[in-house]
C-alpha cells in the first residue's frame, strides 16, 4: 500500500518538493490550508504530515507554532530543502520578452536582484505553485513565475533562468508529523527534542526554567515566543534542544523547567537532519 504524505498547497510547491525529497515513493497529497493537512492525518487518509516551520531568508512561517501544540500530531522527522528559485514561463519564451514575473511576496523578495537587473516586475500571487498554475493557464509569453523546477514540470513551463535567488543558502526547514509520539532513539546522529511550555506566574520564571538547560550541558537551538487566545499576559514558548529525554542531562533539565511551568508538552523527538549543520 503506497504512502501517502499530505502537504499544503498546489502541486509543485516547495512543500511538495519537500515532500519528494524525503519520501520519494510515497504519494503527495495538496491541502489548501494547514489544517487540511492536520485533518488529513488525523482521519487517516493520509500518514503523515508535511510542515514547513522556518526559513533561513525570512524565519518562521506565520502561525505554525501556534498550530503544532493545537494538532494533536508529533514530529518525528526534519527535512531541510534547498530553495531553489527558478524564472519559468510558457513554451517558446525568451528571458528577453519577460516583463512581469509572479510568486509569493516572499519569493519576490528573494529574487530582488534578479528581477531589477532584468528589468522585470514583480508580482504577488497568492502562492508559489498557483502562480506557476496561472501563467499556464494565461499563456502569456510577457509572464512568467518564480517557482520551483517540479512546479515548471507539472504545469508544463520553460526554465527560463535557474536558481536566481539572492541568497545562495536559502533553506527551508520543514517537520514530518503523525499522530503518535516517537520516542525511540533512530539513526547513528544525535537527537532533538521538541516541546512547548507556558511559564508559572511568578518571579524571573523563564530564567529561573531556562537555567536548568545551561547547567546541565544541553544545547537549546530554538526559543521562540507567542500569545495564547491573543492575550498580551498569557505566552506560549516553543523550544528545540539536542539530546533525548532519557540523556541524564535533558531530564534534569527537564524536571527543572517542569517546575517553573504550568504546562509541557513534548511535540517530538527525532533525529537531527545532516544538513542542520550546513546551515548553521
């Protein structure tokens, strides 16, 4: 029975690749939004789940840390995929007759340098895949889209230009998810664990919680704050530290900081991607 492995948005997009690159014979399945894809998981027409959470250019994707806790899924797997972005338009086009060119505003903004040395307009579509859609649809050889080569493949583009990103180490990291928690040590590398918490009500909390991961040696990669039921008072904390509960160091600590919260929740524990070190 063929794996199938749901991601949000159209076919081609980045997500897709995503999914492509870590599990290249499972079926990618589109969602339009991020809770389709939740959905898709929890009711079990699809395995698992494809989330990008961060980006190297322009940080966290909006809103996926609020989501996580609220999902009911556990990560048990990063993948971290090489944006590579690529001017591509309908059959017969030439790079000289481009005057316009389509994608997310955050792509747009990854290819500013690009697009002001060829004199070409930027602009917005509501997604990356979508616009690579569009200009098929439109046939429009002025018109082109920034996206990646398998969205130029679905839809039918020329490569145009390829890789005209600003910034050559633009990655994008994403988190693989289902709905049981793994726990289990895999792979030969180290292990990351991660979790959301909310201080207790007291004095200097966070830094008294925080204290318990510097004296006990582990490495914290990610703290990263946002409210909760849009209160200024009440905030959530999402943390990545290297190591696995059962490291006698990541208990202390973890027992430490239990004691400053009013809630922890462990949302994964899995193995290090190799290519989180090339880009740190």
């Amino acid at each position: 029975m063929t794996l199938k492995i749901a991601f949000q948005g159209e076919p081609g997009a980045y997500s897709h690749q995503a999914c492509h690159d870590a599990r290249p014979d499972a079926e990618a399945v589109p969602c339009r939004t991020f809770e389709d894809v939740f959905a898709a998981v929890h009711d079990g027409s699809c395995d698992l789940g494809m989330l990008p959470v961060e980006n190297s250019t322009y940080g966290r994707v909006a809103d996926i840390h609020r989501l996580l806790p609220e999902s009911g899924l556990h990560i048990i797997e990063e993948a971290f995929v090489r944006v590579h972005i690529n001017l591509l338009a309908v059959p017969g086009a030439k790079l000289g007759d481009i005057r316009t060119a389509q994608s997310h505003t955050v792509l747009l903004g990854q290819c500013r340098s690009f697009l002001r040395a060829h004199d070409i307009q930027p602009v917005t579509g509501a997604d990356t895949a979508g616009s690579a859609m569009h200009v098929a649809q439109e046939g429009n050889p002025a018109h082109a889209a920034l996206a990646s080569e398998l969205a130029g493949e679905i839809y039918g583009l020329d490569v145009l230009a390829r890789h005209i990103e600003d910034q050559d180490n633009n990655t994008t990291r994403f988190l693989i998810m289902t709905p049981e928690l793994d726990l289990t040590r895999r792979g030969s590398g180290k292990m990351i664990t991660s979790f959301v918490f909310q201080v207790r009500n007291i004095p200097a909390a966070l830094y008294k919680a925080m204290g318990g991961f510097a004296t006990n040696g582990v490495n914290m990669t990610k703290l990263e704050s946002y409210m909760v039921g849009g209160s200024f008072t009440a905030t959530q904390f999402y943390a990545d530290i290297e190591g696995h509960p059962d490291d006698a160091n990541v208990r202390r600590a973890l027992d430490e900081l239990g004691y400053f919260t009013s809630q922890l929740e462990i949302l994964g524990v899995y193995p290090a991607d190799p290519r989180r070190d090339e880009t740190a």
